[in-house]
C-alpha cells in the first residue's frame, strides 16, 4: 500500500527523505537499513513509501525485493512477479 500524497503519513516519509539527504550531506552516510524481527511490522511498507517519496525527487531509484520467502513490493506495486530474483540472477550469468 502507498501512501495518498496528502496524507500524514506521506508528509512523514517526506519527512524521512529530507532527514536522510541531510544526514547523507553532513555525516556521509551510504546505506540505511530498514529491518524488523517479525513478518508483517512494516519493512516492506516504508521500503516502498520511502523509495516513492525519493523518486519524487527525481532521484533514480532500483527497488530490489529481495524478500525470498515473501515478496510482497510486485503487489503493492500492482506489477508481474513473471521472474523471480534468484532466477534472474542465473539466467543472467
Ligand atoms: N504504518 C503503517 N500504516 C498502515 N499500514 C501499514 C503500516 N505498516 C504496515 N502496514 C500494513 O501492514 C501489512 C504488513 O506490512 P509489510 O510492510 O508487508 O510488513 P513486512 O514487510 O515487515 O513483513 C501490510 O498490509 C501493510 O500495508
Ligand atoms: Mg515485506
């Protein structure tokens, strides 16, 4: 699920980019990591807003799900799951 553009939680990830782009510019950081110990606590659901909102910026932006037991982001993204990640990679090498 994404966020509608207006709501309070679009104007929190929009809040999140502008946090992470100055945290990037003053302390150099290169990689964030968005995790949880259980299913269903919302990784895939920030992952997605939050690569919406920096998109939106027109930033590049490669969403990877690389969530083996439980893609989810093709759903959310209302997109085909025609090739899965692990196929991909040996089909490619
Ligand atoms: N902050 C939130 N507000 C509304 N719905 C949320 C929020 N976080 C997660 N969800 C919903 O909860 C469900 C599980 O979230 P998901 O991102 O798939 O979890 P995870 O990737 O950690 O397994 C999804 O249906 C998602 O839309
Ligand atoms: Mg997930």
């Amino acid at each position: 699920m994404t966020c509608h553009p207006h709501s309070v939680n679009s104007e929190r990830f929009r809040a999140l980019r502008t946090n992470l782009l100055f945290a990037q510019r003053t302390q150099g950081i290169q990689s964030v990591l968005i995790t949880s110990s259980v299913l269903s606590e919302g990784k895939s659901f920030v992952t997605v807003n939050l690569a919406t909102v920096l998109a939106q910026t027109n930033k590049k932006v490669l969403l990877v799900d690389a969530d083996l037991r439980k893609t989810t982001l093709h759903t959310i993204l209302n997109l085909e799951n025609e090739e899965g990640l692990t196929s991909y990679y040996y089909n490619k090498r």
